[in-house]
C-alpha cells in the first residue's frame, strides 16, 4: 500500500521534495479511515448480530455478557490493532512519531484488553451469582482480587511501553518493593486470606442474617467483598464490616436456625411466690374439669395416694406426705398446651421448666420451637403462646409477679 501510495504521489506536480511526507500522511489518513471503518462494521454489524443471535437463545445466561458490555469493548481492540500493526508501514521514515503512534495504540490495546478481562469476570461473577451455591459460597472478594491482579498487570505493561523496557525487568525489580507493596495492599491481602477462610469454611453466605455487635450490625449480608462485607439492617441502613472483622471478632450467624425444623422461643413467666400453694380437693375438682391435663391429675392423685399409703403418712400435717402444689400442675398445663400446639414442631425439644427463684419469684420458662421461622410470624405465634398463658394462669390460684407502679401505691393510700 506504501508502495503504491508513494508511486502516484511522485506522478503529482509541484511535490518535489516532500513525496515521502505527503505519502506518509496520506498512508496515515487512510489507516485511520480503514480503522474508523472497522470499528462501525464490527460494532454496529457484527455485534448487533451476536446480540440478536444471543437474545433469541432460551438460557438468560449469555445475556449477562450483553449486559456487561463485552462484545462492545471488544470491537475498540480492532481499530486500536489496525492502527498498531499499519502504523510501522506508513511512517518508517519518520521513526519518532512512528514510535509515539505505536506505543499509544499499545497501551490502547492493553487498557482495552484489561477491560475485556473485568467485564469477562463480571459476567462469570454475576453468572455464579444465578445459582444457589453462591449465597453459601461468594466469590466476590476471589473475583475482586482478579480484577486487581488484571489492572496490575495492565499498569506493569503500560509503564514498560512507556519507559521502552521489557515488562519482565519491571516485575523483577518489583522483588525489591515487596515491603512497600506489602503496605500499601496490606487491606486487600488481610482481606483476601479471610474471604478464603469465609469460603472455605463456609462461614457466611449472601443473604445470610447476622449479628455483628461490635459493628452495630444486624441484618442480611449483601455482598461479602475484598476488603469490606455490606449489611443491610433491620431499619434498612447498611453497615460495611471489614471482612477480617468475621475473622478476629464474634459474631452471630442465624443460618442455622433458618436451616433447621424451627426457631427457638425461650422465655419465662415470673409468678409470685407467696401464690404458690398445695392443691386441695376444690382444687383439683376445678383443675379436672381442664383437657389437656385432666389426665395427668387423675394419674397424679392415683400416684401419690399410693405412695402415701405405702409409706403410711398421717395426713393430720399437709406437709407429710406427698402432695400436688399448683405451681407443678400449671407447669404440666403449660407442656401439655405445647405439645398440643400446631404451631409448635413436636419433633425438636419441649420444656416447660422451673428456673432457680429469684427476688421477683419463681420464672416459668418455655423452651420450644416455632414450627413458621419467618420473624414476623415466628413474633406472632411466640405472642399468642404468652398472651394465653398470662390469661391461664390466674385460674391455677398463681399470680404473675409485676413490681409495684405509681397506681398501686395511690392505692395503698386510699
């Protein structure tokens, strides 16, 4: 093309003396039409048919590189090429500009091509992300340490085109750096080797709730990065944790409960201890007259009357003997109306424990499993348990033990 360039151009009157520039000017204008061309075929002809090749496919996979904008960077390296390849051709005889248009067209290619790397991990990224082992497993500080990696090595190969050298003598030189470089990555590298431990070990997942006191953090996790781990909290601010934080700190990971067959509810009913009394024959008349332990009274009064008669106990004492006491039926009561619950999963554990007395009584805990562990619903059915308890218990002569108020005190008054 030169060749041919520089033969019509010496045909033309009046250019004695400046054939080789004007051929090399026109050899240029013609390289950058040629790469003008280029890129509007490959990007508004070749792309727009891989796109509409790509949409029309079932998978909504192959979506996500149009969606990152692969296909697009790809058509700026044919231009940048051409330019790169041509240029030596059109301006060998003027070596300076020849070498600026070259290693510009260069770093071009190289900043090109580290985009079409990050859009390609993007896509890998965000493809991963579609299945369901990615909230247990993220990648996303893997993937950010790619991109790291890609835009060193761009950065490296760019300052060789600059400087003339050879990338590989930049990277051996880098050996002496290596503290300054230890330093200035010192987040990226901590943050790298605990988002390795996440993973591996499965710590956290996206999606996952957690609690990170130390950061104020209670929530689902986001996105779990580098050097920083997004969650959103229950009043839909977002706290960031460094992710070494999930290392060298505690924190709370409530995956298990939503795993598992239920979630727990673990909490008491403090009753007054001066209403805890031994069960007479009205008592339990009334206490028999309730389903869910009117069995259980009948067989009680059965077994300690035989234990009494064996060990012939005067009955002249209430404190001889064996008796039923209030406080031990209304337990049963509470564990029977449990084991009845529908809300309640009957295949994990089921208590209704007595806890040791304190100076505001006597706490009745229930120890149980919501079979729903949805918060709001989990919240509902842990409400109507207590709500029915509170209202139940008056009717075994117990009283829930509540510390005085201004109202009862106007009343001592009166």
């Amino acid at each position: 093309m030169f060749s041919l360039l520089q033969h019509w151009v010496s045909k033309l009157p009046g250019i004695q003396g400046y054939e080789t520039l004007i051929t090399s000017a026109l050899a240029m204008a013609t390289i950058w039409v040629m790469a003008t061309l280029a890129f509007y075929v490959v990007k508004h002809g070749l792309i727009r048919l891989i796109t509409k090749l790509i949409t029309k496919t079932e998978s909504n996979l192959d979506d996500v590189l149009i969606k990152q904008k692969l296909f697009n960077r790809i058509a700026y390296l044919v231009p940048a090429y051409l330019v790169y390849r041509l240029t030596p051709l059109a301006l060998e005889n003027y070596p300076v500009i020849d070498n600026l248009v070259v290693t510009a067209s260069a770093i071009i290619l190289v900043g090109v091509g580290a985009l079409i790397v990050t859009s390609l991990i993007n896509s890998l990224l965000e493809i991963y992300g579609s299945f369901a082992v990615s909230r247990h497993i993220p990648i996303q500080g893997f993937a950010q340490v790619a991109k790291i990696i890609t835009y060193f090595v761009a950065l490296i190969a760019i300052t060789a085109l600059i400087l003339g050298e050879s990338p590989l003598t930049l990277f051996a030189g880098l050996g002496a750096m290596t503290a300054v470089l230890m330093l200035v990555f010192k987040d990226p590298i901590l943050g790298f080797v605990a988002g390795l431990q996440l993973s591996s070990n499965r710590m956290v997942g996206i999606g996952d709730w957690v609690d990170i006191p130390q950061h104020n953090a209670s929530g689902d996790i986001l996105e779990v990065g580098l050097t920083t781990v997004k969650v959103r909290n229950f009043d839909n601010t977002i706290t960031t944790v460094p992710t070494q934080s999930l290392i060298n700190e505690s924190f709370k990971n409530w995956r298990g409960m939503q795993e598992s067959g239920g979630r727990r509810i673990k909490r008491s009913i403090i009753i007054d201890a001066n209403s805890i009394q031994f069960c007479d024959d009205d008592a339990l008349a009334r206490y028999s007259k309730i389903d869910y332990i009117k069995d259980y009274i009948q067989a009680k009064k059965n077994e300690v009357q035989e234990h009494n008669q064996k060990s012939g106990t005067a009955d002249h004492s209430r404190a001889n003997g064996r008796r039923l006491t209030n406080i031990g039926t209304f337990r049963a009561y509470v564990l029977a109306y449990l084991k009845h619950h529908p809300q309640i999963n009957q295949n994990l554990t089921i208590l209704a424990r007595q806890l040791a007395p304190t100076d505001s009584g006597l706490p009745i805990e229930v120890y149980a499993f919501s079979a729903d562990k949805n918060w709001a619903n989990y919240e509902a059915i842990q409400a109507d348990i207590f709500d029915h308890l509170f209202s139940v218990v008056n009717e075994f002569d117990l009283r829930v033990f509540q510390k005085p108020s201004g109202g009862d005190f106007r009343q001592i008054g009166r």
